[in-house]
C-alpha cells in the first residue's frame, strides 16, 4: 500500500496521469533474469565500456559479470567477497573494485583474474572510485565515518598506492571529473559540492546546493554538473561551476541511487527504493523538466544505462522486514535466489 500511495502522490505532484497513446511509453521491461544468490545485499552496477558486461557489485556473492546481451551471468571473480564498487577501465585492461572490509581489488578485465587485493582502510568499507584522465590517477573514497573522509589515491596504470588525503565530512559520494585538471566532490551530509585541483587534491572552491546531494556528473558538451539527491528534498538538478548556481531542477522520488543519461535521446533516468524510475527531459544545458515515471520493482534502486541501445538495467531481490524495532525501523533481508536483473527498453 505504501509504495501505490506514493506513486499516486507523484501522479498528482507532476501532473494528471495521460493514456499511454497520449504520452506514449517511456520504458517497458523487456527481460528479468533470476540469478543464484544468498541473503546478501548488493550496491553498484556498471558495465565496462565498449562491451556487453555488467559487473554486479553482489556484496557477500562477490563480483558477478552478467553479459546484458546474452542474457546470462558468465563468471563470478575469485576473492571478491565483499564487492561494493567497480571502476572498469579498458585503456588499462584493469578492473578495481571497492570492497566492504576496506580493501581494493585489482583484476585483469581480458581474462577476469584477480590480480592483487590490497588493504587500505581498517575502520570500514570502501564505497566508491573514480578515475582522473588529467592524471592517470584514481580515488577511492571510504563509506560514511563519524568525522572524516579518506580518498585513496592510487596509479590507474599499476594499482600502486600514491597518498592518502582526509576530509573533515562523513559522507563523501561520486565525484565529477572534468578532465582538465579540476574534480567536483559531493558532500552528501553537509550540501555541499566542493571544487579539488586534481593534482593536489586541494579544495580550490565550495558551493551549498539545496540537498544531500550524493551523484555527480560532469556533462563535457555543456560545462556543467548534473546532479541528484536523497532525503528530505530529492531531486535531480543542474549546477554551473562557472557562477556557482543551480539552473535547473525536477523533483524525484526519495531514496535515489541510480542515474543515468541518455544522450541520443536527450534523457536522464533516475532510479528509487521505491520502485520509481525517473525520466526527465534534457531539453537545454540549463533546462531539465519531467517526461513521466515508470513503475519498477521494490528495491530496485541501482542501475546501469547502456550508452549502446539506451537501456536500463536495474538489479533488485524479493525480500522480507522485520517487525519494526523500539526506534521504528525494520531490518530488509533479501530471500535466496531471488536477486534479479531488470533490463528495460526505451519506447
């Protein structure tokens, strides 16, 4: 019943809902392939560019390789127990993978061997990386801390560790790289984006946003930011680094982890916990507005667009909650067998 309430209040927060042979269909599911699994959760998905495989981050299931195309999972990692988040990078034939107990995977993207597992931080997991063109570098950022962020800076190239920077925020999310020497990093706790020279990493400017905002991409045609948040105020915006101001925004459903863009359709896509996809027009570097929302699962909150064909591939488990606790809140278990992949299509 939650989740019809709240796509009814969406239905009327944008706009009286129209006949599908009046607004037309945005996506519809074309497959849902079932995949073996245990109990564990799951966070990133991402495929490596110019390929057919996506890597599912499957937590205690390990890094799995689904091929999207042949509609069927073709290799689990060896010692990838605790992945969290992919870094795919071809010009390298490596792959790096965030881990939850801290430590980085390196492997080799031809033949999907391990190449070395490497401890960085004892006080928690891995959330994330990025790679840094203007340096060949890549960061590694830590999941949420009581205090402080620490970015692992590492050679793209080797996987060698370079230095470790910390930041005074607790939650630090994927940043945008320009490619030109600067790197745009979310504070998510704070709302805040700050502006990094890429080389030092040194804090060269700071913007407040108006939201937790967790993801970021730097969009090269138009010199600006497109961004997204959680909590209290979802939405997806548009920032210009150049004058430090949001220009424009569409509201979205609470509890985003996914976004893509769609440029030969001049699409952006966000996907919800809630079951909600997104789609908003890209109508100008300054102009976003809504085209509509699709129903997806429950849980399905990360995804992947194929820049290919212009799917979306959302991941998502059956699951149970538990009776609420003395503070009111349930714990999500995901059933066994049950974790899916969701290929939709645009119409």
């Amino acid at each position: 019943m939650r989740l019809r309430s709240l796509v009814l209040s969406m239905a009327v927060a944008f706009g009286a809902t129209a006949h599908a042979d009046d607004a037309g269909l945005l996506y519809t599911l074309h497959s849902a392939v079932t995949l073996p699994s245990t109990d564990s959760g799951w966070d990133y998905i991402k495929m490596q560019p110019g390929t057919s495989r996506l890597f599912l981050a499957r937590d205690d299931d390990g890094l799995t390789v689904f091929d999207v195309d042949q509609g069927k999972a073709i290799a689990t990692i060896e010692n990838s127990k605790g992945a969290n988040g992919p870094l795919l990078l071809p010009e390298y034939n490596r792959g790096y993978i965030a881990n939850t107990d801290g430590s980085l995977l390196s492997i080799d993207l031809k033949t999907l061997k391990p190449i070395e597992r490497l401890a960085l931080d004892k006080d928690g997991g891995l959330n994330s990386g990025v790679l840094d063109p203007a340096t060949k570098q890549i960061h590694f950022i830590t999941g949420t801390r009581p205090t402080e962020s620490t970015w692992y800076t590492l050679d793209a190239a080797t996987g060698k560790l370079l230095k470790t920077t910390k930041f005074p925020f607790r939650k630090m999310d994927d940043p945008a790289v320009d490619g030109a020497g600067n790197i745009y990093a979310p504070a998510r706790r704070d709302n805040l984006i700050l502006k990094l020279d890429s080389k030092t990493l040194k804090e060269t400017a700071r913007w407040t946003v108006p939201c937790n905002v967790s993801k970021t991409r730097w969009q090269p045609t138009t010199k600006r930011i497109l961004a997204a948040c959680t909590n209290n105020t979802p939405q997806v915006f548009i920032f210009d680094p150049a004058t430090g101001k949001v220009t424009s925004s569409v509201p979205i459903p609470p509890s985003l982890d996914g976004i893509g863009v769609d440029e030969k359709r001049k699409r952006i896509v966000a996907t919800s916990n809630d079951g909600i996809m997104t789609v908003i027009d890209y109508k100008g570097a300054d102009q976003i507005e809504l085209l509509g929302t699709v129903s997806t699962r429950p849980e399905a909150r990360m995804s992947y667009l194929d820049t290919r064909n212009g799917n979306v591939y959302a991941v998502t488990a059956e699951f149970t909650n538990s009776k609420p606790d003395a503070a009111g809140k349930s714990k999500s278990v995901a059933h066994p067998n049950s974790f899916v992949v969701l290929t939709y299509k645009p119409q």
